[in-house]
C-alpha cells in the first residue's frame, strides 16, 4: 500500500476533504489548522466562535479570505464588510485589518509572498 504524505495537522495530499467540516469550534476561542505552507505562502483554516476576533493589524501580503460557513465582519482600512457563507475577499498588503465574528464562522486564509 503506498503511503501518503501528510502535513503536521494530518491534511492529506492527493485525498479530498471538506473544509466545514475539518475544524471543530471551540466555545469561547478561535482554532486554526494549517492547510499548505510552502516558502512562497500559506493558506490556513480558521473557525471562530460568536464574539471572537483578531484584533487591527497589518501584513505584508495579500491576503484572501474566503468564507466557508456562517459570517464574518472583516475591517479593512476602517472601511467594514460583512461577509457570508461562499463570499471573499482580499486584505491588501500592509493596510491595517481586522476580523470579528458576529456568529460562528469558518473561513480559508490564503497569504501570498
């Protein structure tokens, strides 16, 4: 049987999955499994529990965003966007934002260098 490689949060490469249903919430916190990250980035998933957040920060990439279940509030730049089940967006590099969860919510971080 030929083995598979897997990364260190058990993602296994060239075997489907389903990312709603490959992170648990956790009451009161954020969790977050890394997906892929190779030397030219990343992409992590994240599930939020309701009130949760990432405080204002900036980055030095871009960075997309893609809703996976439930909504979330991305600021960027003081401008707000609320954005649901199936919606994206992109966090320019090095303008200041920040992600709160007004319900639970699952998302896809994908950074590029």
């Amino acid at each position: 049987m030929e083995k598979r490689e897997e990364d260190k949060v058990g993602f296994t490469k060239g075997e489907s999955f389903e990312f709603s249903k490959d992170i648990q919430y956790s009451s009161r916190g954020i969790v977050s499994k890394t997906v892929l990250k190779t030397e030219k980035g990343n992409i992590s998933l994240f599930a939020f529990d309701r009130g949760e957040s990432l405080s204002e920060h900036t980055a030095p990439f871009d960075a997309l965003v893609q809703v996976v279940e439930g909504s979330a509030s991305i600021r960027i730049g003081g401008e707000e966007h609320l954005l649901s089940s199936g919606e994206s967006i992109i966090m320019p590099a090095n303008i200041a934002h920040a992600i709160s969860a007004p319900e639970r919510f699952k998302m896809i971080l994908t950074m590029l260098k």
